[in-house]
C-alpha cells in the first residue's frame, strides 16, 4: 500500500458557488500501489499489427483495422491535424508517429457502434460481436469526431481548423500568397513561468465549421447532415441531455477548448480576459437545443457562466491556473469544460473542466447551476468524469500531458494523470483516493487516464477505462478509498523503436461486450471471463442488463431484475468478501442450485438480520438485495 500523505499548505481546496476556497481535511489520501516488474504488460513486443498482448479478466474476441479513408498510408484528404493539448495548441516536444487519422469516441444504438474519428465517423454492425463488420463510412474532417446518437440523429464535434460546413476532405485552402505570421510571444503564466508562443489562426473562412453536426441516419447506408451549429471554440467534445420532462427537445452540452475564432469568421466571436472582455467567450460553455421534429431547427440558446463566483460575479472564479506549492503540478486555467458526464435520473452533471471538477444541478437544462468545485494540486488538466451508478461516487480523470505523451513510466507518480475518486454526498464531494493502471510503460507509449465506462456487475462499482496505450484497465473502486485493478487488456507499444500516437481511445461496455476505440489499428471488442476477481455468476449477472442505446456522458441509471441469475452475483461477494459463516453460505448455494423456493423465505429473513449488523456497508446492501430476490 501507498500512502500520499499531503501538508495543509498543500491540500485540496474546495472551490463551492459563492465561496472563497477552502482546505479539505484529508491529509493521507490512498493511491494504489505500482505493478512490480513481473507484471505481464511489461516488455510486450511492439508493433502495428503484431504487437504481443496480455489480459486478465478481458478476453479479445475480434479486432478490425481503420477502413480506407481513415487507414494508415490511406487517408483522404490532406494529412489530418497533428493532435494538440487541451488549450488548443501543438503538445510539445517533437510530434510523436501517426497511423492514419485518430479514432476517438464510442456510442452505441441497438446492433450499431458509431466510432468517432478526426476524418468522420464510421458505422459498425456488431450484430454477431465476434464477427464485427464495417457497415457505413462518413468522411467528413473536423476533429476530434466524438459522437452521440438518439433515435435516428446522429450528433458529431467538430473542432479543427480544417473542417468544412459541406463535410470536404479538402480543407480550407489557404489565400494564394499567404505567409503565416510569426507564432504570439504568450503572457506568462499564472504562476510567473514562461507562456508557450501561441500558434497563430488561418484567415477566416465562410466554409469553415467548428461547432456541432447533427446527421439523419434514418437510413444508416447514407446518413444525411440536416444540421451544423457553429459555436466560438468550436466542439471537442459534447455531451446529450434528455430532459424527462422535455419530449419535444433534447439537448447538446458543447465543450469547446480551441482557440476563440475570429469575429470576421463567426460574429459575436471575442476573447479576451472577463475584466477586459465581459463578452468574452471564454468561461462559459455553450447549449444547443435540438427540436426533435425539425432538427434542422437547431441552435445554441444559452452559454451559461458556469464558472462564476457568486459573491463577487468574477466569471473567472475558479482556478486561475499555476502550480499549487512546492512539487506540485501545473493545473490548466479554468476557462473551459473538456467533458460533462449528465446523470439525468439525478438531475446532476460532473464537468471536468480543465482546472477543476464541478458538480452542476442541471434541474433546468439551459440554465445549469455549479453546486460544487473541486481542485487537486496533482492534476494537470480536469478531463472526464464518471458517476457511480448509485450517485454516491465521481471519479475524475486528469490528462496530465494532453493525450500524446508518455505518463504511465515507472518514473511517473502514480496519482499524477491518473483518476482521483470523490464521494458525493449532500451534494458535495471530498477526495477519498487515486487509481491509476499500475503496470508501467516504456518512453515510446503514450499513456494517461481516459475514458471509461461502468460495467454493470450489480452489488459493485466497476469501471472499464482507457490509458491510450495502456490498453483497458477494470478498476474497482466500490471502497472509494481502496481502489484495485481486477482486469486489463493491453498490448506493446504501436512502434517498439520510437514514439508513435496510438492506443485506446475509449473503452465501453456495451450489451455484454466491452468495444475498445483503439487510435491506430482500429476496433477492439473483448469480454469478460473469470479471474480471480470475477466471477461467471458476476459476468452472467451483468449481461442481464440491456441497453437499446448508449452515450456514456449521457449515464444511463441501471436496473437489474430480480431473478436468481443476479442473486447468485451478490451470493459470490458475499462469499468473496466472508460477510456470513460458512454453513450459512453453503446453505444459500446449495438453496439458490436446486430453485428450492420453499427455504427462500426463511433465508431471506436471516439475511435482513445480518445485513442490520453487518460492518462492511456494501455487504451489507447485497445481503438486502439478495434477501429482496428470495422473498420475491
């Protein structure tokens, strides 16, 4: 075990609506311990196509390359835009290797997988998962390609400078005779250290897009744009809301974290400092109301000031950016959301939003209000968040190094770019610990925590998340102060002799199958097996769960039936975790085996006196649960 004991000079301000920051009270926060040496991910052989594998828990049952137009040494178009840091500008350093045009994120609906791309989005048939094929190619450039998908709208970001309104792969030319001005010298950093030169914008263009595309797929062979909302920095990510109490519209949370275009391009387009600028597009995240019945109708109808400190009504009021302290990181300047994960049932929002984490009440979609922040001195840059599904738990991810660098090394911390895991409780939430994916990687493979989804075993908080090239870890953290790894998938870096972009992207479960969005060779789909951390009564009882569709920052509340296919994954934890005598477990087994409902009820009755005294309150819940399956 390691512990991180923290000073408190140094600890965790709570940035709450309408407060000064405050110091937390954790002064030891737990951070999972480093795979030794003999971990079977270390010195895999590298490779594009050949790379040598390892796994525990997940099982590769099908991968397929980037079809043409997205391939490596086959994509259309001019080379696609090398991939840049959260503000928008070149990662630094030399660029590492690309494969073709970078897959980014997943959604799902009904036998489909839509896999974003920074050339367009292509459609998958995972009909049969084992046999997956390539159904519908859409180029259509624009970065970074995250999607989500309702009914039969497809919804696609669109960031880069070479996106254009008509879906082109030609880019936008550049006038005849431009030269490029010299790179901006920067303003220094909040902290006193030297600003990056900051690359200048092309000319403006009436056919540039950045903003958000809706597609009509009604007919999945020949999706069909209808509509392109262009916002002022342009759409890294976004995210779906649908309101319960709306069935006209739903909603799109766009995250923007490019530069501000021009006003020649976009009017109403500034930047600039609130204090200099209170128009200024930064510090505010724009929403797109989408009318179901004409999407073409669609447009931003609010950008709410989500950083706002409601005291002083300084729009900047979270974190400025700069290092903490002594030893501590850099964090990004809090102007912008990178992902918002809406949990609809409980009518919350975690933002990760590049210096800090918000909890927003999103009771009224076009007007979300921040009811809590919180910050870390060992993150870089607030990337992703994810709700356990009882709404007790936020785990946040930070992207130390923007995605393109190597920070998974035996050299790395363990709780810098790795997952910082918060309760959440009366609304609040307080640090409990840090997980990251333990085995280390070598210099040619980048790693950092990415984007992970729930995988529904009931009676446990799992999560299946992507490290780039770190392959797919399962992290449980249902101790929010005790995660572990208790599976991976991973294979060696994309290119043994040097730096190469690659790795996933995104990793989700999905209706039985976890699909991975690998950035270079494609597709992955693996599923779960038995270890010994899962069971195939935890496996079977997690394939109980159905979705006709699926965008993960859109969290789904999952529901499992009561039947005995459930009942026998809260048997196996209790038993796993021995929160009941023996005879008392041999005689639920030997009960639950034969369907011999006659002693149901009376083993029912034993275990809701058990769980009234049982210290470990997540036993305590499976033995409710379990006696709730036998008495029905």
């Amino acid at each position: 075990m390691i512990r991180i004991s923290v000073s408190l000079a140094l600890l965790f301000p709570v940035l709450c609506a309408g407060q000064a920051p405050m110091p937390s009270t954790n002064n030891s926060v737990f951070v999972n311990p480093r795979s030794p040496a003999t971990d079977p991910r270390v010195g895999l052989k590298g490779g594009l196509y050949d790379a040598g594998e390892a796994a525990s828990g997940l099982q590769k049952v099908a991968t397929l390359p980037k079809p043409p137009g997205f391939a490596p040494g086959d994509t259309a178009g001019p080379p696609p835009p090398p991939m840049t840091g959260p503000d928008g500008q070149p990662l630094p350093g030399p660029p590492p290797a690309q494969y073709g045009s970078t897959n980014s994120d997943l959604a799902f609906q009904g036998n489909y997988v839509f896999v974003g791309n920074y050339n367009g989005i292509n459609f998958y048939d995972v009909d049969n998962p084992m046999k997956i094929k390539l159904r519908t190619s859409l180029l259509c450039p624009g970065g970074q390609g995250d999607v989500s998908v309702y009914g039969h709208l497809l919804f696609m970001s669109a960031e880069a400078m070479n996106g254009r309104i008509d879906c082109g792969v030609q880019g936008i030319p550049l006038p005849q005779g431009y030269v490029a001005p010299p790179p901006q010298p920067a303003p220094p950093n909040p902290d006193g250290t030297p600003g990056r030169p900051r690359r200048p914008p092309p000319p403006p263009s009436k056919d540039r897009f950045r903003g958000v595309r809706i597609f009509d797929i009604s007919d999945i062979s020949n999706p069909k744009q209808v509509a392109a909302v262009q916002s002022c920095r342009g759409s890294h990510t976004h995210s779906l809301l649908v309101d319960p109490k709306d069935k006209e519209n739903v909603y799109i949370y766009i995250s923007g974290t490019g530069n501000v275009r021009q006003e020649e391009e976009l009017a109403g387009c500034t930047g600039g400092e609130p204090e200099d600028n209170p128009n200024t597009a930064l510090f505010r995240i724009d929403i797109i109301k989408v009318p179901l019945a004409h999407p073409e109708l669609a447009k931003i109808v609010s950008s709410p000031r989500i950083f706002t400190d409601a005291q002083t009504g300084a729009m900047n009021g979270l974190w400025k950016g700069g290092k903490h302290g002594e030893g501590t990181q850099t964090t990004s300047t809090t102007d912008k959301c990178h992902d918002i994960t809406i949990y609809s049932a409980l009518g919350l929002a975690a933002g990760a939003c590049s210096g800090n984490g918000i909890l927003l009440d999103i009771s009224n979609p076009v007007n979300p209000v921040r009811i809590d922040a919180v910050n870390d001195p060992n993150y870089a840059f607030w990337h992703s968040a994810n709700f356990n599904n009882a709404g007790t738990k936020v785990l946040f991810t930070d992207e130390w190094g923007g995605g393109g660098q190597p920070r998974c090394r035996a050299t790395d911390p363990m709780n810098w770019g790795a997952d910082a895991i918060f309760t959440l409780q009366n609304r609040k939430l307080t640090l409990a610990s840090y997980y990251k994916m333990p085995a280390p990687q070598t210099e040619f493979e980048n790693c950092v925590a990415h984007n992970g989804s729930l995988v529904p075993i009931p009676g446990r908080d799992i999560l299946v998340q992507a490290w780039y090239q770190g392959g797919a870890s399962l992290v449980d953290f249902t101790d929010a102060s005790h995660p572990f790894e208790i599976g991976y998938f991973d294979r060696g870096p994309v290119d043994g002799a040097k730096r190469a972009m690659g790795g996933q992207w995104s990793a989700y479960w999905y209706n039985g199958y976890i699909y991975g969005s690998e950035i270079a060779r494609g597709v992955d789909v693996l599923k779960l097996v038995p270890n010994e951390f899962i069971t195939q009564n935890e496996i079977d009882a997690a394939n109980q769960v159905h979705f006709d569709e699926l965008n993960v920052q859109n969290q789904p509340k999952i529901v499992w039936p009561q039947n005995l296919v459930v009942g026998r994954a809260y048997l196996d934890q209790l038993t796993r975790s021995k929160a009941l005598p023996a005879a008392q477990l041999a005689s639920l087994t030997a009960a639950m085996t034969k369907g011999d409902s006659a002693q149901f009820k009376s083993l029912a009755a034993g275990l809701e006196t058990d769980a009234a005294k049982a210290k470990n309150p997540a036993d305590a819940e499976r033995m409710r649960l379990l006696a709730a399956i036998l008495k029905k």
